[in-house]
C-alpha cells in the first residue's frame, strides 16, 4: 500500500523533500533575524541603513539598504543605489516574473504619497507587487494588466487564505502526489498547445496533467485552489525542455539540461511546502478591510474609472523593447488554461501598449 511518505510507481520520498526544503528555509533565514522581511518596521524610525557612497567615477551615491525611510530627502539630481532584500518575501517569490518592481520602492512611495484606506492604481500592474504593497499598508488598490497570466498571478498573491483550508488542501494534494497513478490521466485531461511535445517529455507531461487534474477536483475553495495552481505553474519552466536561465522560453540544442521522470511530482511537492508558509504569513499580515482587484476587462488604455476615484498611481511600465513578455510566460499560460493557440494578438496588445503614455498622473497622486 502506498504511504505519505513513498510513492508506489516512483521512488518519492517526502520525507526527504520535507528536510530538503526545511535545508532551503534554513539558509535563506540564516542572514537576518527576520527572514529579511523590513515591513514590521514602525514609519519613521530612524534607520542606519542611508548611507553616502562614491563610486569608481568619483560621484556621489546615496545607498539605501532595505526598507526606504518615508522621509527619504530627494531632490533633483539625486542618484541612489537601493539595495533589496524582499523580493522573494512573503507571496512576491510564489512564481519567476522578469523585471519587476523590488518590493521596497512601491511600499516607499504608498507610505509617503497615501494614507490608509485611499486607493491606489498600478495601471501596468505585472505580477502585483505594488498591489500587495499597498494591501499591506492598509489601502485598497486596482491592478490593471492586459495579459490575462499577469492578472492570475496577480490575484493569487493578493488573496489572503484561511490558514486551516490551506493546510488541510495541502496534505491532501501531497497525498494524491505521492500515490501518482499515470493511468488516470485521460488525453482530455492533457492541454493542447502549439509544439507541446517538443516542450515537454511525455513522463513530464503525464505528471503536470495529473496535478492540474489532482488540483482542479480538490474540494476547496477556488481562492486556494489557484493558489495551488500557481504552486504549479511555477515549476513549468524548469521540468520543460526549455532553458531556465533565458527570459524567453526557448530550447537551445546545446542546452545541457536533463529533466527525468517523477521532477514534476517532486518539485512540485517542494514547492508547496515552499510556499504555503509563506502565504500563511501574508494572510496573517493582511488586513481584511481593504482589498486589491484586478478588472479582467480592461488595460491602461481603456482605464473606465474616473480619475478622481484614485489617490495615487504607482506603475512601472513594460520593457516591451526587452522582454517578450507573452512568449515569457506562454508554456505557464497553456497548462493554466489561459491560452490554446497563437499569442500573437497578445503580443500585439503589447506592443500598442509600448506607445502608450499615461497622460494627466498627476490626477492620480496627492499633493504635498
């Protein structure tokens, strides 16, 4: 009879992945008392952590280690070098999303330009780190993004979860992880999409399909059960044949990668129980009078809220120039059921939105 803690058709130990993530945990903890996570600091305190510098080029620097003080001076002219230590705090590490926001700079600028209960706009939201920001300061937040993954991703790290659901859904996915049984997966059960057999070995692909499969009829809420979906789709670029280390995803035919049967299943497994603790403690952190939504019907050109509704706009624009940002995340965006064919009407999207200038912000943010 299978057990918690053997598989009976691969030879997975989650005993070994608990230790091994337990291992992960320890040394990321290791540098600071408090995980690194600075947003429990009281505003205004006084910190050491501002400091001049001079670089090899004789100009002068201002280094900021961490939080940013509110009352950070800026005048024109000014450089600054900030150091970031949160990016994979709390839900901002749940899933890999090139060049996004370090968590530092949007909490700074929520604290100095709002107060509680205003609402805030990201209208180039990405992955939601400004709206998680501005959750965990007490203020409601809008995230508009125009690709349909983006939103997902957003959502999921912006709900806060019952820690007991959470929990419980965990044990019983890593049980139906460990007892994987590859002939319950039914080629209904496997997406379609462009190249697909090239992305992925078939052992990899009977593994990915039983746990969206596993997830989808979990009886749980939908709240966690795209969390655990997420979970999932982080572990897609690295059990495909595509380069891990390339933002875009592509195979390279001198790529020496090697994915072998049952690396879904275990990465899977560590993952979750990566992950969940930290989404524990972000719910734990949020507060329940204020919420970030994220409008499936709209992007930064067609923005239908008046634009007195909004307190302040915190955004940083798409690197269109740089990052194929459809074709980043187009196998995550096939196995999550947001995509089934080209994506070229999204990179489309894109790229109108690389010409797009917000116009009137100041309308957005409070006057001094």
């Amino acid at each position: 009879m299978p057990t918690m803690t053997e598989s009976s058709f691969y030879p997975i130990s989650l005993d070994e992945i608990e230790t091994k993530v337990a291992r992960k945990n320890g040394r990321r903890n290791g540098w600071s008392s408090n995980g690194g996570y600075q947003f429990s600091l009281p505003l205004g305190q006084c910190l050491d952590n501002v400091k001049e510098i001079v670089n090899e080029f004789g100009e002068r620097i201002t280094r900021v280690d961490g939080d940013i003080p509110a009352d950070l001076s800026v005048n024109d002219g000014d450089r600054f070098l900030f150091i970031s230590y949160d990016q994979s705090a709390l839900t901002h590490g749940l899933h890999r999303y090139p060049a996004k926001f370090f968590p530092e700079l949007p909490r700074w600028l929520v604290k100095r330009y709002s107060n509680e209960n205003d609402l805030v706009l990201d209208p180039f939201s990405g992955s939601g780190t400004t709206n998680i920001e501005a959750l965990l300061l007490r203020r409601h937040s809008v995230g508009i993004d125009v690709d349909p993954f983006s939103r997902f991703l957003s959502k999921v790290k912006a709900t806060p979860l019952d820690e007991s659901e959470l929990k419980s859904t965990q044990e019983r996915l890593l049980r139906f992880m460990v007892n994987y049984q590859p002939s319950k997966v039914f080629e209904s059960d496997i997406p379609c999409f462009p190249y697909r057999d090239n992305w992925f070995n078939r052992e990899i692909i009977l593994e990915v399909a039983y746990l969206k499969k596993t997830i989808e009829a979990l009886d749980a809420s939908n709240d966690v059960k795209d969390f655990f979906k997420i979970c999932l789709s982080s572990i897609i670029r690295a059990v495909s044949n595509a380069d891990d280390n390339c933002t875009r995803t592509v195979i390279r035919k001198k790529l020496n990668k090697r994915v072998y049967p049952s690396d879904a299943l275990k990465r899977f497994a560590e993952v979750v129980l990566f992950n969940v603790p930290k989404m524990i403690e972000f719910s734990q952190r949020c507060p329940r009078n204020v919420a970030a939504i994220f409008p499936e019907d709209m992007d930064a050109r067609s923005i239908r809220y008046e634009e007195e509704n909004f307190d302040l706009a915190v955004t940083s624009p798409p690197y269109a120039n740089a990052v194929d940002y459809p074709r980043t995340h187009q196998l995550e965006s096939y196995w999550s059921g947001l995509a089934n064919g080209s994506l070229t009407p999204l990179k489309k999207s894109m790229w109108e939105l690389k010409a797009f200038r917000l116009t009137n912000t100041s309308n957005f943010t409070r006057s001094e």
